[in-house]
C-alpha cells in the first residue's frame, strides 16, 4: 500500500456543488492520496445517482443506498423496493445513509423510527454492512440499534459527533465509527479530543461528509465553504495528533478498516 493512502468512507459527491467540476474535484482528491471514496445515497434518486456515479469510476468510487431521517416522511413501500434492488448491485456496499435526527426534525420522529427499522431489515436481508447517522437522538437510535443487532452486519456509525459515554456505547454494539471535519473545529469538536483514543485501531475510519464540514484548520484558508476529498488529509492529521499516533500509520490502519468493512478491493490509480 501507498504511504497515506486513503478512503473517505462518506463524501456527497452526487451534490449539487460538484456539478460544475466534479472530474476536477476526483482528480485533485486521488492527488491528495485519497485513493478510493464511498459516495453516499441519502434518498431514492440520490442512491440512484451515487450508483450511477459509482458506474462511472469502477474502483475507485462505490456507493451507498438509503434514505437519511431528513427524507423519512418521503420513504414509501415503493422505495423499499427500489432500495432492496440497489442493494443487490455490486457497486453499492452499505446500507444508508439511515437513521435518527432529532436536531433538524424535517421528517416527524415515529416516522424517521419506522423508516430506520425498515432499512435496518434491508441491511439484514442483503448482508450489506450498515451507514448510520444519528443526531440528538442518541436514547431511540441506541434501543433501535441494540434490538436489531445480532441481525445485522458491519455498523459504522458515520460523522460520530456524540459524547464518550454515547461513544462506548456504540462500541459495545461493535460497531465502527466514523470521524469527520467536526474535530477540526474549536468551537465545537474539542470535546471529542478527550476520548478520541478510546476507539479500538480496528473500528476507526474517516470521512469528510463532503461538501459539508470542511475542516477549519486548512491552511492556507480557502475561501469557498465547500468540503472536498482532497482535504481529508487534514481530519486524519488532527485525528492522528489526538489518538498521539503518527499520521501514516493511522492512514494505512484506517484504510485498511474501510476495504475490509466495505469489502472493496485496492484501488489501483
């Protein structure tokens, strides 16, 4: 493997701010040693497009297929289908993005509980691995999760932003967690930093959530708000800084975790 190599386990590459360059955003982010990426679908057309997508850059993009809790109150018995289809096709390798927000609240709460029920049973019957997001809604995810568990397979909890004590959690259910831009924040990612150790080498990977949380300690600054892969590299440096680690070996361990959660084979641009 390449020295820091890396995967961004979660980047909303199907996103309208990437229409304009998004061959441009690829081929900066591979220069940047981000080797392959995992687009994320977070509705019905969005998980149609992350696999087109996907389609187009055989081995080095994969996608997702879910509808996030934002959308719930658009998730029908036809989506279901849809969404049990995508999850046959080889280019998609995780369930999501599904799960709980009770910050936003766009779709009502027994809704979006209903709708990550069903998803999670879509990850049980296909096999995939599970991408979950969860916001203010830690106590209903949490249940929903331990019920479901032993059912499930591979969970990474993506864009963890919790407290240590929602952390360990999520750990004694075994799963994996996934690290954005957030700490990279000093108005609000310093808490992290306390516990960031505590995540087992073998559970870990990261992410950028592009084109949201672009990391505030990029320098040079660059003046656009837009998260991009190419930046991914700087999560890593701030998370390999709070874990004392050095920066390549958190890069080959965290890759390493994402091939084999995601079952993807290395890249070879």
């Amino acid at each position: 493997m390449r020295a820091m190599e890396l995967i961004d386990i979660g980047c909303n590459l199907t996103h309208d701010s990437f229409d304009s360059d998004r061959e441009k955003v690829l081929e900066l982010a591979q220069q940047a040693g981000v080797a392959q990426m995992i687009v994320t679908g977070a509705s019905d057309e969005g998980s149609h497009d992350a696999l087109g997508l996907a389609r187009q850059y055989p081995g080095t993009l994969f996608a997702t297929a879910g509808v996030h809790p934002h959308h719930a109150s658009d998730f029908t018995e036809e989506t279901e289908v849809r969404l049990r289809k995508l999850a046959a096709e080889k280019e998609v390798v995780a369930v999501g993005e599904t799960g709980l927000d009770y910050f936003r609240d766009f779709s009502p709460r027994d809704i979006q509980r209903d709708v990550f029920r069903r998803q999670l049973s879509i990850g049980a019957d296909s096999g995939l691995p599970l991408f979950l997001h969860m916001r203010d809604a830690h106590e209903d995810f949490h249940a929903i999760l331990r019920e479901n568990r032993d059912r499930l397979s591979d969970i990474v909890v993506h864009c963890f932003t919790g407290n240590q004590q929602e952390l360990h959690d999520y750990l004694d259910l075994d799963c994996h967690i996934g690290i954005t831009g957030w700490i990279c924040d000093e108005r609000r990612g310093t808490h992290m930093k306390e516990f960031l150790g505590d995540i087992p080498a073998d559970r870990l990977m990261i992410e950028t959530d592009a084109p949201y949380l672009k990391p505030r300690n990029l320098r040079p600054k660059v003046k656009s708000h837009r998260n991009e892969p190419r930046w991914l590299p700087w999560t890593l440096g701030t998370l390999a800084a709070a874990r004392n680690e050095h920066p390549e070996d958190l890069a080959r361990q965290t890759t390493a975790n994402a091939r084999r959660f995601f079952r993807i084979s290395e890249s070879v641009y």
